[in-house]
C-alpha cells in the first residue's frame, strides 16, 4: 500500500505540488496562531509560587485620616487590633491567618527595592517585597526548594535579618550553579545605607519557587522579609477551610461587623482571592484583550478548516472513479478508506519539513509573542506538535465523509457515470 501511495503522489506531483505549497503555509500559519495563545494560556497554568486558593483577604480601616493619628490613638489601635486579630483566629472554619504588607496579589499595591550581595555591592537586583508574619507560608502554602524558615527568628531585630527568596533572585543575585547554594549567604541593601537606621545585612534563610504577582504576569524576582507583627493597616489574609467557603464572606461580615467598630476601626472589605483576580482582571483590561485575542484566533482557525477541509473535500469527489474502480477491484471499504487517509496524511508530513524549518527560524528570528512566556524548545514543540495535529484532523474530516459517500455507490453505477 505504501508503495501505491508513493507512486500515486509522484504521478499526480504537478497537483500535489499546490496542495503541498498550501499545507505548508497554513501549518506554518497555523503554529504562529497556536503560539500566540499559549503565550497568555501557558502564563495562566504556570503556578504564582503561593496558593491562593481558599484564601481571604481582609483589610480595615480608621475612622480618622492616617496624618490625624497621635500617639495615643497608635497605642490604643495597637491593643484593639490585637484583640481583633485574636479572634479572627478563633472564627469558625479558619485554618490559619497572616498579615503582611508590600507587594499584594491582584492589586496595584507593590514594593521593590534593590539589593546587592556583599561579595559585589555594584551588582544591584531589583524585586518585589512582601512584609509578612511567620504564618504567611502555612496560609498561603509555600514550600521552600532549600532551607527552612525559623519561625522563632522571624523577626527584623535579628543579626543578620533572614529573609526568603524566590529562585529567580537567588539566581540574579548570587549567580550560583546551584539555587540551594544560596542558603545561607547574604546581602544588603544599598538603599538603607543612607538612612539614620540602616539595616545592611541580610541571610537567606530558604529559597522559594518562582513568584509572580498575577496569573498574567511574568515571573519576577521576590523576597520576603519580616514583619514583626500584625498591624491594623496592614492585609489581613484567612485561610478557610473548603467546605466553608461558600457564603463565608457574608457570614463573616454579619457576625464580625459589630466587633470591628472597636474605636478607630471599622472592617473596610473581605474578598475571596478567586474574586479579586476576576475584578483586578476586568480593571486592568486583560478580559476584553484576550476576548479579543482569542476571537482573532477563532475566525483564523475558522478559515484554515475551510480551506483544508474543502480542497480534500474536493479532492476526493473529484476521484470518485478511483474509489468505485478500488472496490470493484476486490478491496473494502476499509481498506479503500485507509488508503486515501494514509495519503493525505503523507502529503502533510512532507509538508512538515518546510514548515519546521520556517517555523524554526521564526523562532530564532525572535518573531513570535512572548510576553508573558519564554521561548523554550517545550513551548515550541507543543505549539507546533498542536497545530499538526490540528491539521491532521481537518484533513481527516475532508477525506472520510466524501470517501464515505462515494463508497455508498455502487461500483458499476460510478464506473458508468464516468
């Protein structure tokens, strides 16, 4: 059969050779649309480096403007907040709680700053901070690659500070072979040198994986260091337990509400984290973008189908004979289907060669959109591997249902037709 197949294409190579020249193109065509949504998709599977899943986050409020706050008020806020914080703690179905300030999730809210190790303190990395207390990893579940956090020396008044970074500082800053190699070393910010209280050294205490801020973000360089404790304009964040998380924002506010008009509070919101992704996303733009994005890819993919589906739908009507004169020769059905869907499928595989090359040197030619994903030999491969497969299936639809047809003929009624 496979000869047969050969010598059909090779005999027919004037027509074959359009139909090659268009698979070609439309596979290469096909592999760039691909590629643009695993661009923004492939950005959205990657993990943050932290779980926010069934996590709340909680912030309050003052009835007073911060510049009106004295002495007196800050003393008195911090004995409220600390009762209130308290309780939370003992709400049903929270598992654990946390504060933190700096870079939040899903908002606009970021910090960074630069640091240096002491090895080189020309060579300065920027990256995003978060303050947090000690349980801000058992509520958000972060897993250090190496080392530990030592919850009894979290605190800034220790010498060195520790401090736990993602594996994408730890690469920029240090340049080691091995991001484990990290622990242990330290670093400095520049900036405090030139403050009246400058904190200069820092130690790694573990190394984190990749952070990002978004699901649609790249992944940036963080660092996390101490917050000494929880204060009342900071984010609060709950972690809850699945089975309440439904209605436990609602259920929070209506028995918490009273509680919090503790003096200068008041509890501004509480918002499920799934929730100020799909907000913070309609806000940035990102919803109507990609709408867009994926439209565009739609109505092109649209286009390619019709044009493969239609020039092999065409094409085997238009060999119809061949179909009756094969069954009348003693083959079946299946077999007469194998045959033109094996030679459909080798006329693409021919074509894949140009169009890998092409596709490949697209690639090198750093033509592609790679805003939020690096270019990668498994992101190509996949994107690639997609389309073909893609193309595969649109050439299988042109050839089965007309064969099938044709096949529902008798042989010597085609025969006499033609």
């Amino acid at each position: 059969m496979w000869k047969q197949i050969f010598n059909q294409i090779w005999n027919q190579r004037r027509t074959n050779a359009w139909l090659w020249t268009e698979l070609c193109i439309v596979t290469v065509l096909l592999w760039y649309g691909v590629d643009v949504v695993y661009n923004y998709e492939g950005a959205a599977w990657q993990p943050k480096g932290y779980d926010t899943s069934c996590v709340f986050d909680l912030t309050m409020g003052s009835t007073k403007p911060m510049d009106f706050i004295n002495d007196a008020d800050n003393r008195r806020a911090g004995e409220d907040f600390t009762y209130l914080y308290n309780l939370i703690k003992d709400y049903p179905g929270v598992e654990e709680v946390c504060a933190y300030y700096g870079s939040v999730p899903y908002t606009d809210e970021v910090m960074s700053e630069g640091y240096a190790p002491h090895t080189d303190s020309t060579h300065v990395v920027n990256c995003y901070i978060r303050y947090v207390t000690s349980s801000y990893f058992k509520v958000f579940r972060l897993n250090p690659l190496a080392g530990q956090l030592d919850e009894e020396h979290w605190s800034s008044a220790e010498n060195p500070v520790p401090t736990l970074m993602s594996v994408d500082l730890v690469d920029s800053l240090f340049q080691l072979p091995h991001a484990a190699d990290a622990v242990g070393r330290t670093c400095f910010n520049p900036y405090w040198l030139n403050t009246k209280h400058p904190v200069t050294n820092y130690r790694v205490s573990a190394v984190l994986p990749r952070h990002k801020l978004g699901d649609y973000e790249r992944y940036e360089p963080f660092i996390y260091l101490p917050a000494d404790k929880a204060l009342f304009w900071q984010h609060v964040a709950l972690r809850v337990s699945p089975d309440q998380v439904a209605g436990f924002a609602e259920r929070f506010r209506r028995d918490m509400q009273p509680v919090f008009d503790r003096g200068i509070f008041y509890l501004d919101n509480i918002r499920l984290y799934g929730d100020m992704k799909e907000a913070y996303d309609i806000q940035k733009g990102t919803v109507n973008y990609l709408n867009t994005v994926y439209t565009v890819a739609a109505f092109f993919l649209f286009n390619v189908f019709l044009c493969v589906f239609a020039t092999f739908w065409y094409r085997t009507r238009k060999r119809r004979c061949e179909v009756a004169l094969r069954m009348a020769l003693g083959s079946s059905r299946r077999q007469v289907m194998r045959y033109f869907l094996l030679e459909g499928l080798v006329l693409l595989l021919m074509a894949v060669i140009p169009a890998l090359l092409i596709a490949l040197n697209i690639q090198w030619a750093d033509l592609t959109v790679h805003t939020l994903v690096d270019v990668s030999a498994v992101r190509f491969v996949g994107s690639f591997g997609v389309a073909l497969l893609l193309m595969a299936l649109m050439i299988v639809l042109g050839i089965w249902y007309p064969a099938r047809r044709a096949m529902q003929v008798q042989p010597a009624e085609a025969l006499h037709d033609e």
